[in-house]
C-alpha cells in the first residue's frame, strides 16, 4: 500500500533504521503467523504513523488483515467526500486519523 503524502515525512532514515532494528529483534519473521518472508511490514497497530510503541513485524498478508477495518473507513471517507455527502458528526469525518490530529475541539469527549 502506498505511503500517503502528508505521511512521507514519518518515513525518513531514523524509521529505516528503526524498522531495521524492528525486523531483527523478531528474527525476520511475522509476529502473527510466525512465518519468514522477504518483504516483512512493521506495521502501525494504532494506525498513526508518528506512533512507534504500538508496531509490530508483520507479513504483508497479516498486515493487510490487520488494517483492513482503517483501509474500509479510508475509502467510505473519500468515496463520500468526492460524491459531496454530508456527514453526521464530525467524529465520524475525523474517524479514520488518529487522535492527536484532531482539532482539540473534537478531542473533548462528552460523556456526562
Ligand atoms: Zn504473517
């Protein structure tokens, strides 16, 4: 899957050399399915690029199994917007990005 552009930025040399790092403390294999393959992911559990305590050295088959519920909201997201749907509320908008994109108004939960 391609890097999206606004997201370029996360992937320079210290991610290389961390992924490097990431790919031999898990003896070039999926965490998942424990299998070798050539072109190992480490794949973003909590789907925001900037975070890297939540990854985890993935094969691409159980990288795309695990991201696939993101992948889905990603294309309702942009198939609404170039159809010019409206959305609900603006969680529903915002809710494939993490958290720490949001405006901070829409990070203020109203639970009470
Ligand atoms: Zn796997």
């Amino acid at each position: 899957m391609p890097i999206r552009a606004d997201n370029r930025k996360y992937y320079d040399a210290r991610w290389r050399k961390f992924r490097l790092a990431m790919l031999e403390a898990a003896g070039n294999v999926c965490e998942l399915c424990g299998k070798p393959h050539r072109l190992l992911n480490v794949a973003h559990l909590s789907n925001d690029p900037a975070d890297r305590r939540y990854v985890a050295v993935l094969c691409p088959r159980c990288h795309s199994k695990q991201n696939s519920a993101q992948r889905i909201a990603m294309v309702r997201r942009t198939q609404a917007q170039t159809r010019g749907q409206m959305w609900l509320t603006e969680e529903l908008r915002l809710a494939p990005f993490p958290v720490r994109t949001w405006p901070m108004a829409s990070r203020q939960m109203d639970l009470f």
